[in-house]
C-alpha cells in the first residue's frame, strides 16, 4: 500500500528546506471551544509539552495523582516532535486537589488548572492553532502567490503521513504494515496498535478516493448525488440537484463537498456522484471488505480544506506561518502544497 502516489492540487514548486529543525518551529495551540466553568468533578489541565508523545504524558499523569489511567483523559493526540498546548482532565469527585507545581516531569509545564462538570472527552476538539517555521529555504520564487492560491482555493484534505506512521526510516508508514498483516488473516493482540492499524487503513481508503477525485477533476465540482457537509458540523445532506443555491453555499463555504469513511451500511451519495464512490472502493475490495468486518459504520468527511486567518512573514530564507485548521486535518496537507514535506523530526521538505 503506497502513500506517495497522491495528486496535488496545485502544480509543485520543487523548493525544499528544514521543517522542524526544532520543535519550536511546529507549535500547536489547541482551541478546545468552550471553557471550563470553574467547578466540577473533573480537573482540567492546560499543559505545554515538548518532545512528549499525548499518551505517553497521560501516563505520567496519572502516576503522579495515584489514579488509575482511564481516568485521565484528552480531546485530541498532539505530534511529539513540536510544542504543543493541550487541555488533560483528571476525574476527581469532591474537593480533593493536587499540588500541579510538584509535578515533575522533563518537557512538559501544567500552565494551570481548573475544575469542570464533564468529561473531556476524545474529538471534542474545535481546532488547533499552528505557528510553523520553516528554515534555510533553497528558493522563495511563487511562494507568496502559492499561498494566496491556498487562502482562496484550498487544499486536498488528506490524512497526513503521521497517520501512517510514515517516518525517515519507513516512508511507506508502520500503521499501514499493520493493517496490510490484519488484513491477511495475523491477529494484533495489542489494541493500541490494532486501533492505529484501523484507523490508518480507513485513512488510507479516504486518501484514494479523494485522489480518485483529483484524477477526474471533481475536486472543488460537485457531481449530481454528491453529499455535502454542513460547515463546522458532521451532519450532511444529498445534493440530489445541483443548483445555484448549492454552487453559492459550497463558494461561501457553507457546505463542504465530502467522501466515504469507509464502514458497513449504505453510501450517503446518490446517481452520479454514488456510482463514483462505487467505482473507486471496487478497485480496494479487500480493504472495503477488512473495514465492514470489522463493524465500523459509513461516515463522511470533506474533502476540501481550508487553512483560516492564514498568515505569513519572511526573514530572509526563512518562513514563519500561522493558521487554524479543524479538529482532525493536518497542517502537513497544507505544507505538501508549498514544499515536498514529510512529517518526520528534522526531515528535509
């Protein structure tokens, strides 16, 4: 299973640089998209962690306050190569505190701490907040108007390469590996590993079939059936005509055109865009087969994304960029389209 092939949208620049020379020059800052209101039985952290993988401080957490793991929870993994700001919640029933300055663990920082009436829970996210640099650049030509391009039009909404497991030494992505053993009948006894597995495969599947997309230059045209996505939103509806209304919603960004997550039960789409859809899984029978197998259901997911109040400034050969992207896409998706960029620590893009 390769993940190399996928079109671009956008014809490549062929400049290259260092990403993540440190991990300052990734940050992430996680919009979480309401506040904890100050009493509860939860206790949310605000924690700022460098070179730490989410899980891995999860643990650490709940070693230091005595709790069993599960209850400690996140809304949303953050990459370990980068500095990143994230809430935790401890559940803690009654009025029993900690002393956060005692904990004591390299790279991370509790910023502060405060109470709450419910759970965080995983995908309850809003977004994160990105703030890249990226250094020693071989060229800066058509730069500036690649990312004016990407301000207006977008980018393929593709699942990044850490979703893969992609790294320096294994390109081809570990996760994806796993999945390729899954699917030939080798039982995964460890049920983080088998998760990634999972995930990685149905990602891998969206990946097609949005590539599928650009092949046939439908990528920002709606096809007759396709489903829309409400902005902000997991709900959707089938565009059964399309009309002015749709071409004006989908330009303003009300609606969002998407594409199978792939599970069991009956595609969403309909005529012209439902035989697409067909035609694209029938060419990875085996892999539509694993992921009903295994129960999961059909679900959607845009396939355009759009970086919000993307800036960017320049010093010299160097280029710092900040924008806001949804829960659950990738800025990677975003740097594919200005440099050949892998998600790896201290890669060349």
């Amino acid at each position: 299973m390769k993940i190399d092939h996928w079109l671009y949208q956008y014809p490549k620049l062929n400049i290259s640089g260092q990403f993540k020379s440190s991990a300052e020059d990734f940050q992430v800052t996680e919009i979480l998209g309401y506040e904890p209101i100050g009493e509860g039985e939860h206790i949310y952290l605000w924690v700022r962690k460098t070179g730490l993988n989410t899980a891995y401080l999860a643990e650490q957490i709940a070693k230091f306050t005595r709790l069993p793991l599960r209850a400690v929870t996140y809304a949303g993994r953050k990459d370990k190569h980068a500095q990143t700001e994230q809430w935790f919640s401890v559940h803690l029933p009654g009025k029993g505190e900690f002393d956060w300055t005692q904990f004591n663990e390299p790279g991370a920082q509790i910023l502060k701490s405060i109470r709450h009436n419910k759970k965080l829970r995983t995908g309850v996210l809003k977004g994160n907040r990105f703030n890249i640099t990226l250094r020693q650049l071989n060229s800066t030509s058509g730069i500036d108007e690649r990312l004016q391009q990407i301000k207006l039009s977008g980018v393929p909404n593709y699942y990044g390469s850490q979703r893969f497991g992609s790294t320096k030494h294994d390109p081809r992505g570990g996760n994806l590996v796993l999945a390729e053993k899954m699917m030939s009948g080798e039982s995964i006894r460890n049920r983080n590993k088998r998760s990634m597995a999972i995930s990685a495969l149905r990602s891998w599947l969206f990946n097609e079939m949005l590539n599928s997309r650009l092949q046939n230059d439908c990528l920002n045209k709606p096809l007759l059936g396709d489903v829309m996505q409400l902005s902000g939103s997991n709900s959707y509806f089938c565009a059964e005509l399309i009309d002015n209304n749709i071409i004006q919603r989908i330009a303003q960004r009300d609606i969002y055109l998407s594409a199978p997550l792939w599970g069991k039960g009956l595609l969403a789409s309909q005529s012209e865009a439902l035989q697409f859809e067909q035609d694209s899984a029938q060419q990875h029978i085996t892999v539509t087969q694993t992921l009903e197998d295994l129960g999961l259901n059909q679900e959607r997911r845009a396939i355009n994304l759009f970086p919000n109040d993307l800036e960017w400034t320049w010093a010299d050969d160097t280029l710092n960029l900040i924008f806001t992207l949804p829960a659950g896409t990738f800025a990677t998706s975003v740097l594919r389209e200005l440099l050949d960029v892998q998600d790896n620590n201290l890669a060349k893009v």
